[in-house]
C-alpha cells in the first residue's frame, strides 16, 4: 500500500483558535510558544502616514 504523507500548514486562523484554546486552559507556556511563531511567520510591517 502506498501512503503520502502531507506537511501541515496551518493558517493564520487556526494559530488565532490554537492560541484562544492556550488562553482558555491557561497554558501560559503554550501562548508564549504560538505568538513566538505568529510573530515569525507574519512579521509586523510598519503602516506608512498619509502625507
């Protein structure tokens, strides 16, 4: 039998739900751990003033 195994990618709502669910159980240690990633992967981009 043939399996192909498939690399998760998780999107930016299911790291907002994971982190709501870390908050919710009081998993201080697992907040840290998800907002280290979110920070990562959709690093701040400063917003420009209008003139």
């Amino acid at each position: 039998m043939n399996t192909t195994l498939q690399k998760a990618s998780l999107q930016l709502d299911d790291y907002l739900d994971l982190l709501n669910l870390a908050i919710n159980l009081g998993d201080t240690k697992w907040q840290k751990e998800i907002i280290r990633k979110l920070a990562y992967t959709y690093p701040a981009v400063p917003c420009k003033q209008p003139q």
